[in-house]
C-alpha cells in the first residue's frame, strides 16, 4: 500500500484498482489461483502471510529496506531515455526505460533482490530459483550472494548450453547450477524442476520464482518488486515530459518486465498498453509433435493449468503442454502470469506477436542506431516499434529490459543464417566466410 | 483403532454428500483388512503391455488400483514415475485411450484415476471453444463435469488430483457427487489446521497421506513423520492410506502396524515396468514379477495389521 502512496504524484488518485488487484485472494478475474501439490501449500500459506506483512505493510521496514538495496546495490533509478533516432524514424516520442543499466544488466533484479530479502525476514536458510535464458538465475544468485543465502539454481540443459557467459556468471556468484535435462530443456522443464526441489525442501527453503507466474502469492508479488520500473517511469514522464506516455510497450514472455512496465498505467485509461511476444518461426501449431514453433501463449493460447495457476496456455486439445520456441530463451515459455491473461480479456493490454526475423532485426537497429545492444527478449518490443508504428500515438515508453551481452553468441550464429538488413557481416565469427 | 476401518465404510450412507463415500466398492476395500492400492501409468511402456500390468496387480491382491494418466508437467512426480509418463506419452497416451483403456481392463479392484488438473480440466473444452464468441473468448465449459461424466461411464470409482489443492476443489467436488465418484486427497506431513480441516471435509473415500515431504519415489527410509500425520488425522473418520516410498512387505507391515489403513504404492512397480522396457523382457515375465511384489506387499500389509489389532486371522 505505502508503496503505491509514496510514488503517486498526483495526490488526487487515492484508488487505483488495477495497480492492486490480486493482492486479496490471488484472483485474476479466472485466472491465478493455488493449483499445487499440497506438500508445498503451507509454505504458500507461509510466503502470502510475508507478503502481506512485509511488502505491503512495510513490517520491519522491509520495503525501506528493500527501495535501499535496490539504489544502493542494484543502481535505481533507472533513466527515462529519449531515444533520438527512433523517435526521428518513427515520427514518434520514444523513450527507452534502461532497465539494461541495472545492476546485472536486466530488469530481473528488482524481483530477485526483493524476494531474496523477504526470505531471509522470513527466517529461510536456502534459496532455489529456475532460470530460462538465466538472467533470472543470475539476479537470484547475485541478491544470495549479496544477501549471504546459499543458492541453487536448476537450467535447462538446452538453455545451459544457449547461455554459457550467464552459466559462468551464476557460479562466480557462488551458486549451484543443476542442469534440466527433461522434456526440451527449456524453462517449462527448469520451473517443474524446482517445484520439485520445493516440495522437499519447503521448510528451510523458498523457491525465488521468477516471473508473475506460479501460484498466489507469486504473480501479485514479483508484479509488486517489478512495480518499480512503471512506478519511475510514470513520475519520470510527467516530471520530464508534463505528460503521460500515449503507449508501453514491453516484451513478454512470462511477463514479470511487463507488469512490471504495465502495473503503475494499468489505472491511467489514457494509456495504451502493449505485451509483445515471441512469434518465433510461425504462429502455426503442429499437434502431431507437440510442438509450438512460438511462445505466443496471451495471442494464441488457451485457458488451462500449469505450474500453480489458471493462465492462457499453449497446449494440444487434450491439454498436454506443448513445447514452445523463441530465438531468445527469456521468451520461450508455454505459459504466461495469470494477471496479463485477464489484462488481454478485459481489452486492457493487447497482445502482439514479433517473429524472430524481426526481433532479430529489431537487436540491429537498436545497437547500430542508438548505441545499445538489447537482449534478444528486449528485441522484440523493437521489432514491433518497426512492424506497428501506425498503432502507436505520439508519445511511446519502451522497457529496455535487458541488455544483450549475454546473447552475443545466439544473435552472431542467427544472423548469420538470415539476410538481416543493416546487420555486419558476421560470417567471420561462425566460421561461415 | 480396531473399529476404525469397518465404522469408515458404514458411515458412508450417514455422511452429508459433500463428506465422503460415493464409491461403495471403495468403502468396501478397506472394509476388513488393510487395503494395497497399486499404482501404474497407464500405456507404460505401451497400450497391451499396460493392460497386461495392471492386471498382473490385481491378481497380486490390489484391493483399488490407482491409474495414472499421464500429463506433460508431473510436477509432483520423482525421476521413476516421470520416466514412466514420458514412456506413455510417446506411446501415444491420451485422455480417450485412457478411457478405453479402462473399459478394456479384466479387474476386481475398483479403478481411481490419478491425473492432473489440466487434463480433467481441458476434457469438453473443445466443443465451448468452437462456441466462442466473435471476440474470440471462450464461452465458459462445465469445467470438470465432461471428464468425470466419462470416467463414471469407463466405470472408475474416483480421482487422485496432485495438483488440486482443497482450495481450488470444489467444482471437481461436485462433479464427482453428481456422478458418484470419490475424490481423495493428499495430506502432507506440513498439512496441519485449518488446512486440515479443509481437507478432511472435502475428502472421499480415502485419504492419501504423504509419508515424507518431495516426490514420489521408491526410498528405503520410510519416514517416521509418517506416524504424526496418522496420529493428526486419527479423529478423522475417513481411510487413511499411506504413500511415497513403500517398497517393500517390510515396510508395508511397518506402515499398517502404525495404524495406515492401506499402503499406496507406485514407484517400486513403475521400477519393474522400466526395467522390463529397457531390457526387452517379455511381458509375461514383468507381469509375473508385478504380481509377486504385489503379493509380498499385501503379506506385509496384512501382517501389520495383525501385529496392531492382536489377533491373528489363522
């Protein structure tokens, strides 16, 4: 609550619904819910009990505790940046939200930190967390070693090998990587993994998820930790600007950067608010295989269950999980949070699909034209930019959500399969020539 | 203690319907003596074989077998019965051949489904889908009820769901009241309170009391929390079968003398099955080594027993 309070500018908005929902009963309209086994549903019950005392009642000074950490060790604010070429090419006002310039160099601390914190007020011992393209397992492993908590983290076989710097980073932090190697080695895998790992462990151990996902309490909070990037970006836009933006626009894939990019706009009517996904290699589904070549889980998923909550879901007709794919690891997952899947229902967020193509494209444009190399994930709100600016008004935040350091690798390697307009000749690095 | 199986079964017809005992052939499982409750995934390693299994565990003595249907994301499953799932999937298993299954089956043993939610939930989601509205929202389905109207009709008696929580129940609930069915519970060694509570109020036919915290998964250890989640549920009237690492007659004298009124065990056969995949034996043999294990179990089960109620049967 205080949270809210502190960081809205205009004193006359006492109730922001939106900026709030959930937080009562883990309800998203139908969406969310506790579907869990029940080892670990005490431990639940334990973590929204925290949750309501620590991050919305501020016991202890938590959330002073926490806003500390995230200046003093993770670096916030992070700036509102005017983007000048883009705005030039799109005859737009686009500014770029760095969440690239926190500490770790993507938006996943902001969750991780809070989560590592609330668990050492909880008076837990051990920390576990799944990780897709592993900046979730790198913030996780940077807030445990900041915070002195013993950690592990279980990876995709697949993604372990996609990911290798973030690999190096975790275990330099001190922590355990444990490779997945069922089902596709993806994230799907790695987040089953760890509930596993849960349901044994629970009493000495909380499971830092990483994502708006999972059961009640976990999308309410990780959207709460997020909140900051839209909490600052709001004020930053009307200190700088007078003004409200026109249009957010930030990447999906479970949507932690989206919420955290949407919740402080969710109440302001006036702003159009777009997830972008990850259209992948086609938005067509074989259910022969399984296999769903996207991770386009708000724009053609259907309702179900899946790691603890009601959410839209890429599944087969029976209502087996398919197995999704995206060019950026972040992205590649069959579900999405709860709270965006009624955001899309209700018509208050629109969700978009960017293939990898244009994600690609969007990487290039980015780092050739403004000087920043986003991640992969991040790449897709840009090819959107790209693909959509007539969808756009006039005055558009963009969440940079990671930098792309990590995806130097996959990002030589693709483009060097495709003709991407304006990219360097990378044939070189790939042993192409 | 003695008295409590017996009262258990007779109380069904006493019990407000959202209480417990639907299924009589369940009640009458743990009517006199302890009950074995076997599990196997269904189509592990491949359709007959399956068939073949199971039915092996009925001669074995199982007095309910339970029927895992497999789903993509077992998140409640150790390493031994993952394999198994990931087995049947690529066997092509899936919710109808599940059914037909079932039909097909020779058994005494009453039949309890042990899936996830999403299947259950998905069973029927089809037809309200290609009624979707132009904005392309799905017209809300009768969640459950599709799913729990054929498993009645495929003759099941009830369901196991791992990951459907007292909370989020009640639609399955009510579905299983109307058609008859049983809906059992897992309680957890960290299950206290109102938790509890919930629980027990919602249960049917028999409680799945979780021996250890984790997975499932054939340890040698039996937990000694085992005995302080039956001593929490010993007001409850309701069977109270135990699971998660029994694996031997050993341990299911151990678990029925502490005062289990049934042993659940899964991963111990599901090792038999997967080894029988690997080294290609014939299924005759696996069958037979199926039904031994699940003699041994029931001579175990049957001894504890025994050993409690001071009265040996011979």
């Amino acid at each position: 609550m205080s949270e809210t309070e502190s960081t809205t500018t205009d004193a006359s908005e006492t109730t922001r619904p939106g900026r709030e929902r959930g937080r009562e009963d883990g309800k998203f309209g139908r969406y969310g819910g506790q579907y869990v086994p029940e080892a670990l549903m005490p431990a639940i019950e334990e973590l929204t009990d925290a949750y309501e005392r620590y991050v919305l009642g501020n016991e202890n000074g938590f959330m002073d505790e926490f806003r500390e950490r995230l200046a003093d060790f993770g670096g916030r604010p992070t700036p509102l940046q005017r983007a000048d070429r883009l705005s030039e090419r799109y005859d737009r006002e686009i500014y770029l939200k760095r969440e690239d310039l926190l500490h770790g160099g993507a938006h996943k601390l902001n969750n991780a930190l809070g989560q590592v914190l609330l668990a050492k007020y909880m008076g837990k011992e051990r920390i576990i967390a799944e990780t897709g393209a592993g900046q979730h397992g790198t913030a996780t492993a940077m807030a445990a070693a900041h915070l002195d908590m013993p950690c592990t983290i279980y990876m995709g076989e697949r993604d372990i090998n996609r990911q290798r710097p973030n690999v190096f980073r975790m275990k330099l932090n001190g922590s355990d990587v444990k490779p997945v190697t069922a089902g596709r080695g993806t994230l799907k895998e790695a987040i089953s993994e760890t509930m596993r790992d849960w349901a044994a462990t629970v009493e000495d151990t909380h499971y830092v998820i990483g994502s708006i996902v999972g059961p009640h309490p976990f999308p309410v909070m990780v959207r709460d930790f997020q909140a900051v990037i839209s909490e600052e970006a709001r004020k930053q836009s009307l200190d700088r600007v007078g003004e409200l933006p026109t249009d957010v626009v930030a990447c999906a894939g479970g949507g932690s950067n989206t919420m955290g990019t949407f919740a402080a706009f969710v109440d302001d009517e006036s702003v159009a608010l777009h997830a972008v996904e990850a259209g992948g290699s086609t938005l067509e589904v074989d259910e022969e295989t399984g296999v769903a070549p996207n991770s386009a889980s708000l724009y053609t998923g259907e309702e179900g269950v899946l790691h603890g909550a009601r959410t839209k879901l890429l599944q087969d007709s029976d209502g087996q999980i398919m197995e999704s794919h995206s060019i950026s690891s972040g992205l590649d997952y069959a579900g999405v949070g709860p709270e965006l899947a009624y955001l899309v229902d209700e018509g208050r967020v629109t969700p978009v699909a960017v293939d990898d193509d244009a994600a690609l494209e969007g990487f290039h444009r980015l780092s050739s034209t403004e000087g920043i190399i986003p991640a992969l994930e991040t790449a897709h709100a840009f090819g959107y930019l790209e693909e959509h600016t007539e969808d756009l008004g006039e005055r558009v935040i963009v969440n940079v959500s990671g930098r792309g350091d990590k995806d130097l690798d996959a990002a030589i390697e693709e483009t060097d399969k495709r003709d991407v307009p304006g990219a360097p000749d990378m044939s070189m690095f790939t042993g192409g020539m | 203690m003695a008295g409590e199986t017996p009262a258990a079964a007779e109380s069904a017809e006493e019990r407000t319907d959202d209480q417990t005992g639907n299924s009589e052939a369940i009640a009458a499982a743990f009517a006199d003596g302890p009950a074995y409750v076997p599990y196997l995934a269904v189509g592990d390693p491949d359709y007959e074989s399956s068939l073949a299994y199971v039915e092996a565990l009925d001669r074995g003595g199982a007095d309910i077998i339970e029927l895992g249907l497999p789903f993509s994301e077992p998140i409640a499953e150790g390493s031994t019965i993952q394999g198994a799932i990931v087995r049947a999937l690529d066997g092509g298993m899936t919710p109808d051949r599940f059914f037909e299954f079932v039909e097909e089956l020779d058994v005494d043993a009453p039949l309890v489904c042990m899936t996830y939610y999403n299947l259950i939930y998905q069973y029927g989601a089809g037809e309200a889908r290609s009624a979707s509205d132009a904005s392309g929202h799905a017209a809300s389905h009768d969640g459950p009820r599709a799913f729990v109207e054929r498993a009645a009709e495929a003759g099941l008696e009830g369901f196991v769901v791992p990951d459907l929580p007292a909370e989020e129940a009640d639609p399955l609930r009510t579905a299983c009241d109307e058609f008859g069915l049983d809906l059992v519970f897992i309680v957890a060694p960290t299950t206290r309170g109102d938790r509890l509570e919930r629980i027990m109020s919602r249960v049917s036919g028999y409680v799945y009391v979780q021996a250890r915290l984790g997975t499932t998964g054939a340890k040698t250890e039996v937990s000694d929390r085992t005995a302080e989640s039956l001593d929490r549920l010993r007001e409850y009237d309701v069977p109270k079968a135990v699971g998660f690492g029994i694996s031997s007659g050993e341990h299911a004298e151990r678990i029925v003398a502490g005062g289990a009124d049934g042993i659940i065990v899964g991963s111990a056969l599901v090792d038999i099955v997967a080894e029988g995949a690997e080294n290609d034996d014939p299924v005759e043999e696996v069958a037979d080594r199926l039904t031994a294990l699940s003699r041994e179990l029931k001579a175990g089960a049957e001894r504890g027993y025994e050993s409690r109620i001071g009265t040996p049967e011979s």
